[in-house]
C-alpha cells in the first residue's frame, strides 16, 4: 500500500474528519457526523482508496538517492 494522501491533502482530511466527529459527539450533526471517520483514518493512514483506483497521488514527488541512477553503465569506445 503506497501512500497517495499528503501534504495539505492530509491536514484538511483530519481536521475536518475531527471536527464532523466533534459534531456527531455534541448531537450538532447527528449520526451523519460519524462519517468524518472516513476522511480522518484516510488521513492519518496516508492512503485513500479511491485515490490509488483513479491513479490520484497528492504527496510529492521525492527524488532517487544520489549514485542510484537507471541509466546503464557506460561503456568504453
């Protein structure tokens, strides 16, 4: 499981996961409050599901260690 949530993707899922439970907790929301469950786990776990099924990836992009290219080695002429 590659992770495809970051950044502020993360942040706004959690804090708006915690505060739709907050709601539901309260009774300002109801029960459609413990929806939030969905967007905080997505956010703590740093995947979402439908994310990976439409090729969405919101973290950067991190770079290749130095010395560890792809390219094959050259040869002599």
């Amino acid at each position: 499981m590659t992770r495809n949530v970051g950044g502020i993707d993360r942040i706004i899922r959690i804090v708006l996961g915690a505060a739709l439970i907050v709601g539901a907790i309260t009774g300002t929301l109801g029960a459609w409050g413990w929806i939030g469950l969905v967007p905080l786990a997505t956010g703590l776990i740093g995947w979402c599901p439908p994310y990976a099924i439409f090729g969405i990836n919101t973290c950067k992009v991190s770079s290749a260690p130095a010395g560890n290219s792809e390219q094959p080695p050259a040869t002599g002429s």
